[in-house]
C-alpha cells in the first residue's frame, strides 16, 4: 500500500449509498484541514456510513470523520465505571466499591450490610426513599471496614428528588449515630428538602452546620455529581463538581466558635476523632454511590 504525506487535503464526506457525484445539496459535511489535523476511525457498528473521498482515492470501506484542530492533545484514556486508570494504581489510588459486591463496607455498627442497601447499575444504592418534601428518617448508614486519617476520597453521588444524605468521616462507633462524632459533607436537594431551604450550612458539599458552599453546586436532578474531601492533619476541603465548596482548619479558633454556636455544641465528641470510619449515611431517601476511591495520604 503507498502512503502519501498531505500538507494540505479536503475532505468531502457525503450520505450513505450516494455516488460522489452527487449534487452538493446531499454533501453531509465539507472539512478543509491544514496539516495533520483530521482522524480517520473506522466504525462497522455504526448504522450510517459516510464515504470518503481523498484526494480521488475512494477507500474500499467507508469511515467516520472525526476532526480535531492542529497541536490538539490527546485525551488520556479514562477508566471504566468503578475501575481505577493505570496510573491512579501508580500513585497508589483504592478502589473502595467495585460495583459488583459490597466488599469493605457494613453496616453501622455491624457486621453485615442492611438489606436496603443495594447494587443498582453499577451503584451502591439506598433503596429505601421518604416523599419529595419530607425531612426523613435519620438513620445511620453504611461504614467503610477501615479507617483513615489523611486521604483524598473521591466518588459520584445521586439523590432522589428532594432527598438527604450525606457522607460522614473520621466516624468512630462508640456513639448511636455515626454523625455524634463525625465531620459531615452534606448531600441535599436544596430545592425541595427542608434542610436545604432553611439555610445554605445545609446545602451539597457543605460542612453540615460549620461551613457553607459559595452557592449551590450540585448538578441539576438526576445527574451524577463529583464529590471530594481532602484531609490533611487538620487542613479540610470539601469540593463539589470541580469547585471548591469549603475550606476549613479542624480545632481553630474560627472552628470552635462555629462549634459554641450551634448544632455541635450539643456533642461534646464531635470533631475530636483523628482517624475513622467513612458513613454513607442513611436518611430515608434513595441515593445512590459510584466510582468511590481513596488515595491515603502522609502526615503532613
């Protein structure tokens, strides 16, 4: 087979089982490229073919055009649902859910994980859902088997319609529920829950109670949203879709204020435990988890 090496070719890409002297009206598409700025892939499962004619060299199968401009950089290859890339395995990523089985996690002070909690298209999934508008049961939830200090975790959530979860860490079970000792990312629908209507302490991704996002960063209903906390000592960041939600120092004078003054007053070991159990909490209301992973971190 020649090559040929083109500093400068037209593309003319026509519709299915049309000769290629076809009157223009029928060209699908017109590209002009400089260069080397156009990808040819083939594709036999596509149901429309689109010909090709280079330069009057017609291919004897048919392609799809796929057209990126000069010097463009190519996309890294992304991992599959609920699987890590080659090089998150290189820096030492862990998968904590791997879609198929609920390896590494159990109920709240528990051994087994509670029937309500299911695998749903590759979802870890509470299947248990309070009405559009009610508050909820506040219940306790699922808790990974280890314990971490200083990590990056990171996973995609969905709630149901006007629903309350949240995700819960540095959790020790000494308590009744896990949130009497641990440090809550909220997840909330801040429409229609009475939680995210009351106040934006309340809202996804926010500390519950502490420290509120700059506005409401989730994803409109029904779309999947990208959680984060990193802990580091006692540096906190909580970040949603790619923001920054909230930043925060566990223990400073700014934390202990906030502490005296509301909610956690009440819960004298709140804030206090270093290393714990990560809660999905369990609030009544249909959520579901997906590509959960963690990086530990060193003490900084």
């Amino acid at each position: 087979m020649k090559s040929f090496v083109f500093s400068c070719f037209v593309i003319l890409a026509v519709g299915p089982n049309r000769p290629h002297a076809q009157t223009p009206e029928h060209i699908r598409d017109v590209i002009y490229a400089k260069h080397a700025g156009v990808a040819l892939t083939m594709d036999g499962d596509k149901n429309e073919w689109f010909d090709l004619q280079l330069l009057h060299k017609t291919p004897a199968k048919p392609f799809l055009l796929a057209a990126s401009a000069p010097g463009t950089p190519i996309k890294k290859p992304s991992a599959a649902l609920n699987e890590l890339t080659p090089e998150e395995k290189t820096q030492g990523w862990r998968l904590l859910f791997d879609g198929k089985t609920t390896a590494g996690w159990r109920g709240y002070r528990g051994s087994e994980m509670p029937p309500k909690w299911e695998i749903i298209d590759g979802a870890l999934t509470l299947t248990k859902s309070s009405p559009v508008g009610a508050a909820g049961a506040e219940g306790t939830g699922i808790v990974t088997v280890d314990k971490f200090a200083n990590f990056d975790f990171r996973w995609e959530w969905k709630l149901a319609e006007g629903g309350n979860s949240g995700v819960i860490y540095f959790v020790s079970e000494d308590l009744p529920k896990p949130h009497e000792t641990g440090l809550e990312y909220q997840l909330a629908d801040a429409k229609l829950h009475p939680d995210g209507k009351q106040s934006p302490l309340k809202w996804s991704s926010a500390c519950y109670g502490m420290y509120a996002p700059p506005r409401d960063l989730a994803k409109p209903q029904g779309e999947w949203n990208i959680g984060r906390i990193t802990v580091r000592g006692k540096q906190v960041e909580h970040w949603l879709n790619g923001e920054l939600a909230a930043r925060f120092e566990i223990g400073s004078e700014d934390w202990q204020r906030r502490v005296q003054t509301g909610k956690w007053k009440s819960y004298p070991r709140f804030g206090i435990v270093t290393q714990g159990h990560i809660c999905f909490q369990d609030h009544g209301h249909t959520v579901a988890f997906r590509n959960i992973r963690i990086l530990p971190l060193s003490n900084p």
